[in-house]
C-alpha cells in the first residue's frame, strides 16, 4: 500500500512536471507567431532569460549547462533526423 501511494505520488510530480514543460512550449510558440523584433527570436530570447531565471533560483552554472546540452543531444533522438516536426 505505501508503494502504491510513493508511485502514485511520484506519477503526480512527474505529471506536474511534463504539464508545466508543454504550457511553457504553447505560451512560447505564441509569442514565436507574434514577435515583432522576427531579427531578435522569441526562442533563444526564452532561453536565455530562462537559463538566467534558474540561476536566480538557485542551480548551479553547471547544472544549467549540463541540462541544456542533454536536452539538445537527446532532442537529436526525438526529432529522428527532422529538423521540425512534419
């Protein structure tokens, strides 16, 4: 019962997680169609703001880092050659 409950508990932060993630992307792709600097793009303007927003909370450089170059490397699996989703 109490490895049902830690499971259960575990499958809601990682829920919370995933959710969090996908209204960031939705928020994000909405502010790409809207832009009105096209010569200053609202993604790696995200990116960076984002990336200085978690050193404000806290993670280590090398933290930060290292997730985005996972996330990079690993988006190279995901996408499975294309360079946008068809």
């Amino acid at each position: 019962m109490a490895d049902e409950l830690e499971q259960a508990s575990r499958d809601d932060w990682q829920t919370a997680l995933y959710e969090a993630s996908h209204r960031y992307s939705l928020v994000l792709k909405e502010l790409h169609k809207t832009n009105p600097w096209p010569d200053n793009p609202a993604l790696a303007q995200s990116i960076n703001t984002l990336g200085t927003e978690l050193w404000d909370s806290s993670f280590s450089f090398a933290e930060i880092a290292s997730a985005f170059q996972e996330a990079a490397a690993d988006l190279l699996r995901y996408a499975a050659g294309d360079e946008v989703r068809p």
